[in-house]
C-alpha cells in the first residue's frame, strides 16, 4: 500500500470543523484542506450529503481533499442573512414528507409547501403518514386526496413495529439505494421510524407534549444515517425549507395537477390569481384542480407563510 491513499465518500456529519466520512474504509474523521476554504466562500463549503476525496492521514483520520460538484441541494434561507442560501442537505434523491395522525396536528398548507419544495428541487416526494394508531377517517380521506395527485402514500406506525401493517418494511423498501431526508414537524415521529427501521442508530425521540405549536425541535443538526442499503438525513422540520429562491412563475409547476392545464391561459405570464381567461382558475370552478390546494398555491404566491 502507498502511503498516500485517497478515497471517495460521503459526509455522515459536520460539527465545529470536522466531518465524519463513510468510505469503502470504514467511517473517518475528516479535516478540510486549507485551500478550499478560500475557494468556496458564498455557499457552505461542505455539508452533509457531499461527496468528497479524502485523503487518509493516520488510522481512521483523513483531509477532505475535494468536495465533488454537488447534483442537487435542499436548502432554506440563512436564518441572518436574507439573501443566503443555507444548504442542508447535498445530493439528496428523495424526500419524505412526514405527518402524523393526531398529534401534532395536520396542515395541509404545510404538507402542499413540503411538496413544492420537493418537486422545485427535483427530488421524488414519498407522503409518510405516521401515527397510524391514532387514525381518524377524516385525516385518512385527506392523505388519499395526496395518493390521487399520484403521490405515493405510506401509512406507518413506529410504535406498532414489527407488526404486519406497521408499514416500516415498505419504508425501508423505499430507502434502499438512495439518499433521502424527512421533512416534518417536529413531533410527527421521523426519529422514531428510523429507529423503527434500525433499532441500533438510537436516536433520540422527544415529547410533544410541551412543544409549542411552532415545534421544538429534538433534532437539531443535519445528520446523514446509514440506513439499511441507503442513506437518511434526519433534519428539523422546517418551515421555510428552499422556497425563498422560487421564481413567481414557477410555483404552478409545483403542483403537478395544474401541469396539463399550463400555457392554456390569456396571458402567457399568468398567475392565476385574478387575470382573465385563466385555465386554472377554469379548472377550479370545474373540480379538476381542488379549491384546497388552489389555496395553497394563491396563499405560498403571496409569500403567506401560513
Ligand atoms: N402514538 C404514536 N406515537 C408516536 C408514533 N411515532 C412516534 N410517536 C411519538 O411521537 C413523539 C415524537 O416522536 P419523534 O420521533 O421524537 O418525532 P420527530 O419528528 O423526530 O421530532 P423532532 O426531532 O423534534 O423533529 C414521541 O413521543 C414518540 O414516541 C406512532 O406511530 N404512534
Ligand atoms: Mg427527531
Ligand atoms: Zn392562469
């Protein structure tokens, strides 16, 4: 073996300067090469979810040598600086978008503004619809409006596991061979069904009882977890979570039932809000496109965070 061994991984974890890096050599520490801290200084120089060279210092400790180019990015805007992009999550396929039965309670404004998020970064959005003892038929009903859109709806239950029906065996299906985060409020139970799926990672569930209803979050940093024959970003759930660089005119393309009415309105810049002759806003009247999720698009158009 040479001396000067260089290795391809991803970064499972990033705290005050070092990076924990699954290689096909086991789990490094890793420090960044100088160099590159002066290259990159607008976006985040390295996050979870990037893929990188590393090369290997002393057993188990290595130097992030080069960030290779990222194929996409979930970010949201820096929490201080208006025009910043804080990237959470690189190179993410998929995002699963947790709600829970009950408790804490369910916003459909919430769940169309996850699945915007999804569908403008270009990731498959899977519905996880946890909690699935506390059932009601009226939640049940909404969550199937979702299945009808065409999205996949998984119902679990993280404190039934192991039984048939728990719905864990097809979410862990569903995370075999890509790189996903969970999305959600907190409280909804995303730890909870990671933990469901690999007892071992452990991670630390919280009570909602006294969370407020804008959420505490028991998560705080983004964490990559190896999870069964992929990989699981357990991030806080956020509300403003990549909507900031959104064009206007891209929001309608978001929601996938307005797509085969797109470029049939008046005004080739219509925002089906209030203009004439808009196939939209025909579609609503005729029931193709429901008054709900119309809603969420008129309200996410005025920037209405609710
Ligand atoms: N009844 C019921 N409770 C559940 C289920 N899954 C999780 N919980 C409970 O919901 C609470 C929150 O679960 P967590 O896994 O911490 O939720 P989280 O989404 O990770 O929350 P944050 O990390 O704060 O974002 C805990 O008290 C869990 O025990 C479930 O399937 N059924
Ligand atoms: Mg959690
Ligand atoms: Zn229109």
């Amino acid at each position: 073996m040479s001396d000067e061994i260089h290795v391809e991984g991803i970064v499972l974890r990033a705290t005050a300067g070092f990076f924990e890096v699954d290689t096909a050599q086991g789990l490094w520490t890793c420090k960044l090469r100088g160099r590159l801290k002066k290259e990159k200084q607008r976006t985040d120089l390295c996050v979870v979810g990037d893929r990188v060279r590393v090369e290997r210092a002393d057993e188990g400790l290595g130097t992030i040598e080069e960030v290779l180019p990222r194929r996409r990015v979930l970010s949201r805007q820096h929490p201080a600086q208006a025009r910043r992009e804080d990237v959470l999550v690189a190179n993410l396929d998929q995002l699963f978008v947790v709600f829970a039965f009950g408790d804490p309670p369910l916003h459909p404004r919430m769940l169309d503004r996850f699945l915007v998020v999804a569908e403008h970064a270009g990731l498959d959005a899977v519905i996880v619809a946890n909690k699935l003892d506390r059932e009601t038929d009226e939640q049940r009903a909404l969550f199937e409006r979702y299945a009808k859109l065409g999205y996949p709806v998984l119902y679990t239950c993280a404190h039934r596991a192991s039984d048939p029906g728990d719905g864990i065996g097809a979410l862990r299906d569903r995370i075999d061979g890509h790189v996903s985060a969970f999305a959600g409020a907190s409280g909804v139970g995303k730890s909870s069904l990671l933990n469901a799926i690999d007892p071992e990672l452990a991670l630390k569930v919280g009570a909602t009882s006294d969370h407020t209803t804008k959420g505490r979050h028991t998560t705080r940093v983004a964490t990559l977890h190896r999870v069964g024959n992929g990989y699981v970003a357990d991030t806080p759930g956020i509300r403003e979570l990549g909507l900031w660089e959104l064009p206007e005119g891209q929001l309608d393309r978001c929601f996938v039932e307005m797509r085969p009415f797109l470029g049939q309105c008046s005004f080739r810049d219509c925002r089906h809000r209030t203009e004439p002759d808009c196939a939209i806003k025909r579609a609503v009247e005729a029931g193709a496109i429901s008054a709900e999720r119309y809603e969420s698009y008129r309200r996410m158009l005025e920037g209405d965070e609710r």
